[in-house]
C-alpha cells in the first residue's frame, strides 16, 4: 500500500517552476528509517546552500509514524514553496514537505551475481556550488539515465567532462586500485551526489576519496556501484558508450567484504 | 484575474521530481500570443533535447482561448508526466501542460532611464547537452537571482566561469563594441536560455553573434538587457560582484535604436 501526504501541490511551487527544493530516498525498516541522520544531514546541507528554512526534526520524524512493518523506500520532497513568477525567492519562504511510501524489495540476484554497467555520453557539468546535495534540478541524471534500455545493464556511470569518474546515475561508485589501500570514492566537490551509505563508510573509516580517470577504470582490482536503498552491487562487467566490453572482473572475497561492511549499514545480509 | 489550468498535479509527477520539463513565459496582447511561433519552436527543440513527446498545436493554441483583453503574461509547463521512482523516463511517456495567465504591465520607467544590474559570483557551469532550452531545472539562476535584494538592481549578470558573458538571470543581453559593427549577443552554446526576443532580433539580422569576455563588459559603447515580456532595458550602470561601478551609461540614441527595433517585434512603444 502506498502512504502519501497530501498527494497534489500547487502549479506556483517553486519546486515544479524551477527544481527549487531537495529530496531524500530512504529505506525504511518495520517503521524504522535507515541511515537517518545521515539522509537528515543532507537535507539539511541542502537547505544551507539553498537558503531554504529548514524542516523540523519532528515534521520529518512524523513522516514514519504512519509507516507499518516491513521494507519501504520513503520519499520525500521538500520545496521553498510557493513563489511569484521569477526566479527571485521569496522574502520569506513557506516551504513544503511532501512525502510518499511504497512497499520495496532489494534486488539480491544483484547482490549476489554482481552487475554489468556503461559508460554514459552524458557527463556532469562542474558546478561546486550546487554539488553534494540532492537538489531536485536533476536532468543531467534523466538524460544520462535515458541513455539505454537493456534491463541487464544496471547502471550508468558518468563522469564529470574532465575525464574523472563521478557516480553512477542513482549510485555512488567505489572502486580498489593498486594505488590505495582501500576501496576509495570521489570526493564530489564538483559534481554529484554525497550519498548517505557513501557517507557512513567513509566516516566508518571503510573508504577513502580519491580520484579515478576513466581510462583507469578498467585496470581496477574490484568496481562496485551502491546506495542506500539497494545497498552494494559488485561489478561484473564494464562496457563502454558504444558497449563495448572495456573492463570483466570475477566475484572475489574483496568484493563480498566490502559489501559486508555496506550491508551492515543497511541490516541487510552479507552474501 | 488569474486564469488557470487544474491548478494542482500529483507527487510523482517528473517535472516536480526532477526538473523534467519545459516551460514558457509568454506576453499575451488581447488574447494574442507576441512572438508565439518563436516561444513554440523553443518548446518543440526542448522536447527535441530531452525526448519528450510534443504537444500538439492544438493543444497549445488553446491555452490562449480563454484569455481576456489586455496584456497578460501566460506561463506554459510542459512536463515529462508522472513515472515511477528513478531517473529512467517511462517507456511511453504521457506528458502534462499545466498553464497560467496573469495580468501584466511592462515597467515602463526601465524603458526610458534604464536600468542599473550587477555581475554575479554564481556562473552557470557550461553543460551544452541542455543548453538553450528552457528547461525547469533552473537553480542556477535562482541562485544567481538570490545574490541581491536591491531594487534599484534591476538585473544580474552571469558569465559561464570560463571569463566569458552569458546572459542575466531571466532575460539575454546584447552590447555594442567597437569590434563589430552591429548590436552582438552570446551564441549560448554551453549554457544559457535561447530568448524569443533575441531569435526574432537574430533572424531580422539586428543582432550577431559574438562573445565578450568579463573585462571587456565595462568598454562596451553600449548594453541592454531584455526579454519577450519586459522588452529592451538599456543598462546605465554596471556594478562588480561587490557593489562597485564596472561601467557607467548615458542613454544614448544608439540605445533607443535597438530597443526600437526590440519593441516594434514586440508590440510595444518606441522610447
């Protein structure tokens, strides 16, 4: 059963005008939020830069309250609210919280076998002052998204026109190298999204930043792509923008560990 | 009286979501649409760019049936329609046209004493896959538009970050140097939104194309700001990211010239 609040806003939210707002996606276990001050870190990180009002602690806690047991991914979408035509914010801002809850089931085949990605054409545009946060100005991810329909390609990953690898279209990317002694993740002071379970990991001290071009890729010991919600992916296969084959890795135990450790994180199990 | 469209639309609608739509500002005179072809054409190539279905023109024309006398200014958004959590767009998309008119009044002081704007820190990161559309995921101009609260300040430039002039925040701009001989304005290759009033200026052959670099701003013999709801504003003052004069105009006839020709596209008087 999906649970929403009020299910329509109105056509002046600044939020459908111009993206001018933030969102959060969070798996939520038996009522439980998973990861929730770091996804509430974020949405507040957004709200700074965009000097929108923050939502209350309680107002976001009392979007569980009406969730029952078992797995659900929440949705929520806070807006500056309404606003006068033109890009100008409001004086003073009335922003808004929508949210929604649907019934969700991880992918384990993925968990388990890995996953095969791409390359995409569509890379990131640098921008530092709205990268990190999960704004709702989002087309560079639909466009990058659109770019295959094979449902046995998991994951785009796109890079920042630079030649650095950033992300995967909805995940976060990790990856070991001989360079490093751990796996490692882009810093994202550029372009991107700081994802929650990113996030843990690193302050865990099971991560580390650094960079990787994309003609290293390939050479990687281990590539996995991750989140929040679906949890950790090994990947299998890497094909290029034209889909060619650029880079195969077996399933090894460095992969199942560091999924081990991202699992952790999520209550879900180690594979 | 404002005239609208079912003034609401549901939670999981993708312009909302992630800015996956379009939109257009358009000035209506006495039930007619100024500039109409040229506010359609953006639309059908931003459906072009982010490959979704276009409306009909029928579907579009009708919009304007319901308008009174006067001058009004009807914001069109066109979006992607409702899909599921994740960045892929539905395989078969049912897009939504929301609308709404508003009674307008061009501000007319502008028009005659000019207008005083500023440059602004925000830069617009150069990302040509979505440049020239008049997409919704816009907060890059909001943000550049929240750097001032002056009303004297009329407008904010904003360069691309590579030292080059792109637009202000909600209209384009147009100089006249001494190195060509007619009226220039940017292409917007890499960033920017392709003006009505600009294309219709363009294809009159009033206008070229040129770039103008940061320093070069303050040397220019003459600078306008406009758009197809407000016309032509001549600048007179130019002031730097921190409030101190760039470059100072009289109004000159070189001035009243081109805002001549802006105005006859438009429908609106010769100053």
């Amino acid at each position: 059963m999906v649970v929403a609040s009020v299910p329509s806003l109105p056509f002046d939210d600044r939020g459908l005008a111009y993206g001018d707002g933030l969102f959060e996606t969070v798996l939520v276990r038996d009522g439980n939020a998973v990861l929730w001050e770091q996804h509430l870190s974020r949405l507040m990180l957004g709200c700074e830069v965009l000097d929108i009002p923050a939502p209350s602690r309680d107002q976001l806690d009392a979007t569980l309250s009406r969730l029952g047991d078992g797995l659900q991914v929440l949705k929520l979408i806070y807006t500056r609210g309404s606003g006068g035509r033109g890009y100008a914010p409001p004086a003073k801002a009335s922003p808004r919280l929508y949210w929604q809850a649907t019934p969700f089931s991880p992918q384990q085949a993925r968990w388990k076998q890995g996953v095969r990605i791409r390359l995409c054409h569509m890379s990131l545009a640098r921008q530092p002052r709205l990268a990190g946060i999960k704004h709702m100005a989002r087309l560079e991810n639909v466009l990058a998204r659109s770019e295959w329909h094979d449902p046995d390609i998991a994951e785009g990953l796109v890079t920042d026109g630079h030649g650095r690898v950033v992300e995967a279209t909805a995940m976060n990317l990790f990856w070991l190298s001989s360079s490093q002694p751990m796996p490692c993740t882009p810093s994202l002071e550029h372009c991107g999204v700081l994802g929650t379970l990113r996030q843990v990991m690193l302050d865990a001290g099971e991560l580390m930043i650094d960079e990787l071009g994309v003609d290293e890729l390939a050479g990687c010991q281990a590539l996995w792509v991750g989140n929040s919600v679906q949890g950790l992916w090994p990947v299998v296969r890497l094909d290029d923008t034209e889909g060619r084959i650029l880079g195969e890795w077996p399933i090894t135990a460095t992969h199942r560990h560091l999924q081990r450790l991202a699992h952790d994180h999520l209550g879900y199990p180690a594979i």
